[in-house]
C-alpha cells in the first residue's frame, strides 16, 4: 500500500517543517513545501498530492482560501 501524500502549504518555514515530521511518523508522504498561494497551485499541479494541507493566512497576494478556490 503507498502512503498518502500531501502537499503542505505553510509561510513559516519552522512549522512547516515540523508538520512535515509529524506527518512522516504518522505515515504520511509530505511531497512538498510551498508557501505561497501561486506556488502552491503550481505544486499542487505538479505534484498531484493526495491532499494539500493550507494555512489561511499566508505571506504574499494570495491567501490559503483563494489558493484553495484556484
């Protein structure tokens, strides 16, 4: 069986890693890091992850829910 993967979308790098550790001990795949919206809609396309886990608030023009809506 593959794990999931998931695709974290998170502007601060420290917790972005931390998610990442925590998803690999639970499991998890994470596929990438992004921390812009644009970039992660990029990613997202790229990457096919299984699930793209968002923060809201985001650095740059594009928060996570217009990210999400895109």
């Amino acid at each position: 069986m593959t794990k999931p993967r998931i695709l974290i979308v998170e502007d601060e790098a420290i917790i972005a890693m931390d998610i990442s550790q925590q998803l690999f001990k639970l499991g998890y795949d994470a596929v990438g890091h992004a921390s812009r919206g644009d970039e992660a809609i990029a990613l997202a396309g790229d990457l096919l992850p299984d699930l793209v886990l968002m923060d809201i608030q985001l650095a740059g023009d594009m928060d996570g829910i217009a990210a999400a809506q895109s």
